[in-house]
C-alpha cells in the first residue's frame, strides 16, 4: 500500500523558516557574500507557500507579458547554448485570474526539470474557446514541485493535464478573466535578472549566471 502523503507544513512553520533564511541572508550580506547557498532552501519554501495559496487571485495577469518575461530572463541567464528554450507567444493579451508568482513557479519547475536532464524546454501560450491555454515540455519538475501545475489550474477555475508517457509535457487551460491584467507587469525580464532572489535564481538556482556576473 502506498505511503499516505504528508500533510503540508503549517503556516507558522513556514513564517518561522523564512524568518530564519532572511536571518541567513542578512549575515551572508553582511559578510559580502552571494545567496546562492541559500536558494535551493529558499524555492523549497517558496514552493511549500505556492502549494497553499487560496485562490482565486485578487487581480488578473497577462499570460502573454508575464511569460515573455520571464523566458526572455530565463534565456538571457541560464548558462547554456542558444536554443535550449523555445517560446510559442500567442501575439495577444490573455488576462487570467492566477497569482503572478504561482505562474512563474509552475514554468520554471519544468525548465529546472529540463536544464537538470539537459533536454531542450518549450513553452507556449494561446487562446481558444473563450479561455488560455498554457502548455509546457521538456522534462518533469522536481517531485516537490509536481503539485505547482495542478494547484495554477485549481487557483485559476481551470484544468491541468500531464502526459502519462515521456517525453514530458503538460497542459494548463484557464479561463479569460472579467477585468483586465494589471497595467504594469512586476515580473519585467529586468526586474527578474536585477533581483538575486527571484523565482528564476530559485527555480533555476545552479543553472544561472548571477546578476552580479
């Protein structure tokens, strides 16, 4: 009989291990030394929050800007050949109700899945029958990380699917939000390279080049 999952982690713990990585962070600063050595715990613990998070979200996002974004950070720092990510845009605005930083977790889990296995990473947007879809290949996620796709789609009023057979690929439709995106997408490909504790150093922490390389 399989083993029962664990339930997840109470929010206090969660508070209580963040408090003790900025503390971390704060003397590794002091010291005038990177965080590197702390972004693997740092996305373990980001990926536990992101598990948790209520929907749905308080303001729509625009697949299309935040995705862009983000794969053009991702390409830009991942320390690999031209052409190990390919990006299908949908040319358009595709504002759906999902917290920003779930998005950008639940891509970048498979990009880390396809960096660690050196297979190549696709990632595409379109729209269709009144609602987004998001689709991603290249290889799985960590086993942590394998619940961020399903929990996008609950968050979002949508549907997840994953292939059942290699090579790796999985599909998220999401409905069109009410309301338009939020003007200014947070997560512009500058801010993302700019910040040393961004989901993309998390996610892709071992793979990047730093903001300060």
């Amino acid at each position: 009989m399989p083993a029962a999952p664990l339930p997840p982690p109470a929010a206090g713990l969660l508070c209580a291990c963040r408090t003790a990585l900025a503390r971390r962070a704060a003397a590794l600063a002091a010291a005038g030394q990177t965080p590197d050595a702390l972004l693997p715990a740092l996305c373990r613990l980001t990926t536990a929050e992101l598990l948790q998070m209520p929907g749905p979200a308080p303001a729509a996002v625009d697949i299309e800007a935040e995705l862009c974004a983000l794969c053009a950070a991702a390409a830009q720092a991942v320390r690999r050949r031209p052409g190990w990510l390919r990006v299908c845009p949908a040319g358009r605005a595709l504002p759906v109700g999902v917290p920003r930083r779930l998005l950008q977790a639940a891509v970048l889990g498979v990009l880390a899945g396809a960096l660690r296995r050196g297979r190549p990473a696709q990632v595409g947007w379109r729209a269709g029958a009144g609602g987004a879809l998001l689709w991603v290949r290249g290889a799985p996620p960590a086993p942590e990380q394998a619940g961020l796709l399903p929990r996008l789609a609950a968050v979002g009023g949508g549907a997840a699917a994953v292939a059942a057979r290699p090579p790796f690929a999985a599909a998220v439709r999401l409905p069109l939000a009410a309301v338009p995106a939020q003007q200014k997408a947070a997560g512009q490909a500058e801010d993302l390279l700019a910040d040393r504790y961004s989901l993309l150093y998390q996610y892709l922490s071992g793979f990047c080049a730093g903001p300060d390389l």
